[in-house]
C-alpha cells in the first residue's frame, strides 16, 4: 500500500495539480475582458504594474489593508493558517528527505518542533475560522457544506501528518492516510477554493493594475477608455 501511494498515486496527484493549476491560471487570464480588465495597457504599462505589486504585497502583509484591519482577530486567524499550510509541508525534514532520495534534491528544512508548533498553530487558526463560520450570522448563512468539505481537505493532511508523526495510535495507518489526505488536497486544488493560492496573486495583480491605472494618477489622462 506504502508503495502505491508513494509511487503511481503520488504522480498522478501531482500530475493533476499542475495540470489543474495551470489551466485555471490560463482560462482567468484569457477570461478578462479587454475593456474591463486587461488594463495593463502598453502606454501605462509602469503604472498598472506599480498597482499590482502595491496590491500583492499589501495583502500579504498582516493588517497591511483596511479590510484586515477592521478584523483584527479573524486576520491573525487567517496568516496563523497560511502560513503553516503553506511553510510546514514545504521545509518539513521528513518531506525533504524523500525530496532528496526520490529527486537527489532537497529544501531548506525546519525542525520537528517548528513543525508541530506550526501545524498546532495551523489547526487551531482552522478552529476558530470554523467557529466564526457557525457563529456570525452574516457569514453562516453564506456557508454551506462545500466550504467545511474544503476546510476539512485542508486540515485533514496536517492532523493525520501530526499523528503519524507523533507515533500516536497505529503509524502505519496514520501514515498512509496523511499520504492519501496530501493527495486528495493536491487534486482538489484545482476545482475547489483552494485554488486561490494561485488565483490570488492573479486577481489581487488585476485589481492593483485596475486601479493603479483607472483610478490612480492615470485617470487625469486623456486619451483613456473610461
């Protein structure tokens, strides 16, 4: 069993994320309207770039915008998230080691402390987002079974990696099913919310260069579409 999630469905894991993730980057682009959206425009090229890193980096920064601001809590709760779903996979020890025996290369490795303090971190923030799903009214309402499903793919990787990790219960079993859970994520990427991964630094870049252009020191210019 080891063998088979290790080996043909790994690649095929992979081979659909990539696949995935890049069709989706492909159809947003190609999606924009000329008009509308593609506003990078020759004449304004600078501009419309200055506004896509301005906004990227804005919002990669903890209350780097008036949105995170004005939650203070829920943003702490997001970054605490990403961070360890993102970080934690990538430069775990374990994960580098099989880097470097399958492939011959490897990434910088954080310690198994780290880890654990970044994947407890990690499915607490996802405890609180569940919370705050169930809790606000305004936010339950818009919440359906879909968003807990995607939570769950989320989480469940990092508490059947912490399990296995921790020799807590069968190890084998937790292994496997730590493997097949990073699948199920990697597949689902692609066709669910979690694409935003990508989708993010794409629509955050549109949105920059909108109004980096339209509605930053561009709009005095003559000569523009709106």
């Amino acid at each position: 069993m080891y063998e088979l999630v290790t080996g043909p469905l790994a690649w095929l894991a992979f081979g659909i994320f990539f696949i995935g993730v890049t069709v989706r980057a492909v159809l947003y682009i190609r999606g924009l309207d000329w008009q509308m959206d593609r506003v990078a425009y020759k004449p304004h090229r600078i501009h419309g770039l200055k506004g896509a890193v301005n906004s990227i980096v804005s919002w990669l920064i903890p209350y780097g915008t008036r949105s995170w601001r004005f939650y203070p809590f829920f943003t702490l709760m997001v970054f605490v998230f990403h961070i360890g779903l993102l970080f934690t996979p990538i430069f775990l020890e374990g994960h580098n080691i099989l880097l470097k025996e399958r492939f011959g290369f490897s990434l910088w490795s954080i310690s198994q402390p780290t880890a654990d303090v970044l994947t407890i971190g990690m499915m607490t923030a996802a405890f609180f987002i569940l919370l705050r799903r169930y809790a606000l009214p305004e936010v339950r309402i818009l919440t359906t079974w879909y968003d807990y499903t995607v939570l769950a793919i989320a989480v469940a990787p990092f508490l059947t990696g912490f399990l296995a990790a921790h020799q807590i219960g069968n190890y084998q079993f937790w292994l496997i099913t730590h493997i097949l859970a990073g699948e199920i994520m990697l597949i689902a990427i692609p066709f669910t919310k979690l694409s935003h991964f990508i989708l993010f630094f794409l629509s955050r870049a549109q949105l920059g260069m909108d109004y980096g252009i339209k509605r930053g020191g561009m709009k005095r210019k003559r000569g523009m579409a709106w």
